[in-house]
C-alpha cells in the first residue's frame, strides 16, 4: 500500500506514515465540514430579514448535532452537523447535504447490488466492504443487509404494481445473463425492457427473471407491461431471440410497432460464421452499412458484401439478408434517433460490469434476488441516463410525421384536389 510520510519538525526521529486512503478520507471530512457550514450560511443569509417582534431573527444558528458516522466511498467519516432553529410557522430547515437519519451515501448502497450480482453472499458484504472502503463497517452489517434486500424487493413489488402513465416512442429488449447468481442453468437469464418517452427520457420497464429467451417468458413480460397502462411503442429493438419476435408479432399491442435488429448483435452472428481471416474486410463492410446515411447506401455495401462472400460462406450472408428489413427499419426514423436504435447498447452497458465476467460461486443466488438486484442496479444508473439525440423530434414522430433516409419527408396539398 503507497504511504506518505510526513516528518514532524517538532519531534525528531518521529515520523507520521499516512496511507492515501487515510488522507483520502481526511480531506472529505474536511470537505464536508465546510459544505455544511457554507449551506447554513447561505441558509442564515437568505432569511436574513425574517424577524420577530422586538427585532429578533427568526432563523438562528442553533449549536450542532450528535456526531453520527457516515460511510462514504472515502471510507467512514465523523460529522457534527450544524443546526439551524426556524421558528417561522410551517418551516424547518433540512441539510440537502447531509438529511437526518442519513448512515450511508446513496453511492455505497448501489454497491451492493454489483457485489451480489457477481457472485457474493450478503454473509461476505461486510468484509468485502471493509477492504473497498476501510474500517470497520458498522453501517452494513449482515442485519442491515438483509432489511436493504427486503426493502427493495418490496420497492420492486411496488414498482411492477404502479401504472404507466407516459407514453413511450421506442422500446429496448433483450435477455440478460447473468449466470453469476441465478445458478448453473445456463438457460436462466433476465429480461429487460427500458424505454424512451415523449420528452426523449429514457427510462426502465421492466425487469424479469425468464427462461431461454422463450417466447412464453416474452408474452409473460409484455402482457405485465400492457395491464399495467403500455400504449404501442412505434419501434422495438432487439437482437435475433426467436421468443421475443414470436412474442411481439402475435400481440394485438404491437400490430403497428416496427421491428427493429441490433445491428451489433448481428455483425457478431456474422463474423461467427467466417473464417478469422476475412473477418476484418466484413466487419468493415457491415460498419458501412450501419452508418450509411441512406438505405440505397446500405444496400450498396450489402451487394458488396454478397459478390465478395456468397459463393463461399453463403452461411454469412443469408445470416444477414434474412433480417435486412429489420436492420434498416431506423432509415425511416429521424437520423438523430439512429445513434439509439440502431442497437440494444443501452442495455447491454448497463450489465457490463458484470455479465459473464466471474466465476460461478457455489450455491445459485435467488431468482427474486437476481430481479432485485438488477432492478435496483438500473434504477440507480437510471437517474444518471440522458435524453436522447434528436428528442425534440419526437412529437412529429408521434404525429405521424413520415421520415425517408432520416430526413422529414414535407407533405404536399394537391390545390387541384382542394379546388
């Protein structure tokens, strides 16, 4: 472990050894101290003129707290936080900093679930804990562990029961596995489905255990989503699974929904279907056609792709042409969508730090641990995920707005017809 060594200038031959992480940890609670004081000062000043009778202030500085200890990613920190006693009517001051009852930051909690996820017990949290963040973690113990996990599984069970209200313009779906912590069959996975809203928000929709990417699993889903208030999405997009396009094509919701490929998933079949060493000319000319700005450009690099490739490796190309409807359905959505749905990446990001990446641990996790965790996973990354490109544009794609190659297609009145 680095040390710093500071020389005491007043005691010869002693020397202070301080790691990183000690000074890591003494510099936010030096941070923190301050941010606190500055918060009540600027709250001090802003009711500054807030007076009684007699011309006492109603808003005054009233000592401070009983030190509590919070756990941070800087480790344990020590806090004395201020007071503030308002006694105007109605009103109470409240750290936005530090709220009360505050034990943990918001940011160790989603820890958590990434440890369990890749294959750690809640009996190992506390120690795995104490190595990332120092100390003694007095704040996770087993106890409190168990009643977080419960906590969430009730919040999942609340989430999965309340209705959806907004409407959403696109879909993402795709099958998760995390065979970490839902045991040895390799057939379990989760099931995903986040979407983009009027405002170009996009948010999680559902989270759920399934099997084999089935088309049973995807009915199970959807038909969840459909009771609970989902209008028609105008696109969903998707990798190749069988079960969710078998699923989607026979539901009445989805009649006018556009089906819409993953293109990294399908240049990955594809390049699977070749030999190592045109696998670079390929993925070159399947690149073009992704980011072709027009689909007769596409179609261009997939002619290309045919002449060079059919005769040979027609595996390949029939792997391609199969779905070419689907890989080029985002040409008649606004170009500044094209970024968003030309693939399922928005998924697959989230789960990149641990899907497939651990060794399997003895003993399968939960089902319902396994929703939980995800679920709570992905609705803390949630509150960090932007609008997207191009959202203004949305309201003229639920208008019925017609786009060709990306571009708004402008409707022309016949006058001869108004005549």
């Amino acid at each position: 472990m680095l040390k710093l060594i500071l020389s005491d200038s007043n005691r010869s031959g002693n020397d202070q050894e301080l790691t990183l992480d000690q000074i890591a940890r003494q510099g936010a609670q030096e941070l923190l101290k301050k941010a606190l004081a500055e918060e009540v000062n600027t709250y001090l000043q802003d009711h500054e003129t807030s007076k009684a009778e007699g011309g006492k202030h109603l808003v005054v500085k009233n000592g401070k707290g009983k030190q509590r200890t919070i756990l941070t990613g800087s480790g344990e920190l020590k806090v004395e936080a201020p007071r503030i006693n308002d006694r105007r009517v109605g009103k109470k001051f409240t750290s936005k900093i530090l709220p009360p009852y505050l034990r943990k930051s918001p940011n160790v909690e989603s820890v958590l679930p990434i440890l369990y996820l890749k294959g750690l017990s809640a009996n190992t949290f506390s120690e795995a804990l104490e190595e990332l963040f120092g100390g003694q973690v007095k704040g996770l113990s087993k106890s409190t562990i168990h009643a977080l996990k419960s906590s969430w599984e009730k919040d999942l069970d609340t989430w999965r029961a309340s209705q959806i209200e907004e409407r959403f313009v696109y879909l993402w779906a795709d099958g998760v596995h995390v065979k970490v912590r839902l045991g040895e069959d390799k057939k379990l996975c989760l099931l995903v489905v986040m979407g983009v809203t009027e405002s170009g928000e996009k948010k999680l929709l559902a989270v759920h255990a399934g099997y084999r990417e089935s088309k049973t699993s995807w009915n199970e889903v959807f038909s969840d989503l459909e009771r609970r208030g989902l209008r028609a999405p105008l696109a969903i997009v998707g990798d190749g699974a069988l079960g969710l396009w078998a699923c989607t094509g026979e539901m009445k919701l989805f009649k006018k929904t556009k089906e819409l490929r993953c293109w990294v998933h399908k240049m990955g079949n594809v390049l699977d279907k070749l030999p190592k060493r045109t696998q670079p000319r390929a993925k070159s000319l399947l690149q073009d056609m992704m980011n072709a700005e027009t689909e007769n450009d596409a179609y261009k690099s997939r002619k290309v792709f045919e002449a060079e490739l059919h005769e040979k490796f027609p595996k390949a190309v029939d792997c391609l042409t199969k779905d070419w409807k689907a890989l080029t359905g985002h040409f008649s959505f606004p170009a500044k969508h094209w970024l968003h749905i030309r693939t399922t990446n928005p998924i697959e990001s989230m789960f990149a730090t641990v899907k497939l990446r651990t060794k399997v641990t003895k003993g399968a996790g939960s089902l319902k641990m396994a929703e939980t965790m995800a679920f709570k996973l992905m609705k803390e990354a949630e509150k960090k995920w932007r609008r997207i490109r191009g959202h203004d544009e949305i309201k003229k794609v639920l208008e019925g707005a017609v786009y060709k190659d990306g571009k708004l297609v402008e409707a022309k009145i016949d006058q001869q017809e108004i005549a």
